[in-house]
C-alpha cells in the first residue's frame, strides 16, 4: 500500500511540475506576442499604442486588404472566384501547409453562398468579423432580448 501511494505522489508531483513548466513557457510565449504588437503598433516609441497609431495601423491594414483583393480580382468584375482566390499570397501560402482548409474558409466568407467572393465579403472576413465568436455573441445577444 505504501508503494503505491508512494508511486501516486510522485506521479502527481511530476504532473504538477510538468504543467507549472508548460505555463511558465506560455507566459513566456504571451510576452513575446505582446512585445511583437506593441512593435508594430508603438510607432512613436513611447512603449504605448495611442489611439492615433492605432487608427493608422487599422488604415493601412485596410488598404492591404483592398489591394489584396483588387490584385487577385483578375478579370476587375468585383468579385473574388476560388481561382482568383487562392491567388492571394497569404492563401498560397496557407495551401502549402493545409490545402483542405482553403475550400472551407471560401466557403466561409462567401455569405450569400453565390460561389464568388464579393469585395464586401472580403473586408469584413479580413478584418475579423463574421468569425466563430462574433456569431455566438450575437445568438447570445438575440436570445437575450
């Protein structure tokens, strides 16, 4: 009885240093995501991110996208085919690692489901709305009403 206990201890024990290890490498990760933002956004170096930097960095950020999406848009009729759409560097790219994943993100942003991804479509996928949780927060905000 003894050993066994003895085993469960340990086992717990090296459970428990294994996970405090695994948090400590995720604060460790944490901080240099923020530290990568606060370098993107900090233009002026004060080591804050201001309203005006982040305006300008949500500008930019939205002349990227309507450049994006222009420069896939071959034939200029204002819409995106999936042609067109995996075209786009950033889809290329994510092809290369995970090819099944592009069919279900076209799907995704075409909203009316038409097979083409209109330039309004585009942006608002772009900019992070119309994801998972933006859509459980507005069921949620629906039942509560």
């Amino acid at each position: 009885m003894k050993i066994k206990s003895t085993l469960l201890i340990g086992t717990l024990l090296a459970m428990t240093l294994s996970f405090a290890h695994g948090q400590d490498a995720d604060k460790g990760k944490r901080k240099k995501i923020k530290e990568n933002i606060l370098k993107r956004f900090d233009t002026d170096g004060d080591g804050k991110v201001s309203e005006a930097e982040k305006k300008a960095h949500m500008e930019a950020r939205a002349a990227q996208r309507d450049q994006q999406f222009k420069s896939a848009d071959k034939n200029s009729d204002g819409n995106l085919s999936m042609e067109e759409f995996k075209t786009i560097p950033r889809i290329v790219k994510m092809a290369e690692r995970r090819p099944q994943a592009i069919n279900k993100l076209f799907t995704r942003m075409d909203k009316d489901q038409n097979g083409l991804i209109e330039a309004k479509e585009f942006k608002m996928r772009a900019r992070g709305k119309g994801k998972g949780k933006g859509k459980r927060k507005a069921k949620r905000n629906t039942a509560d009403s």
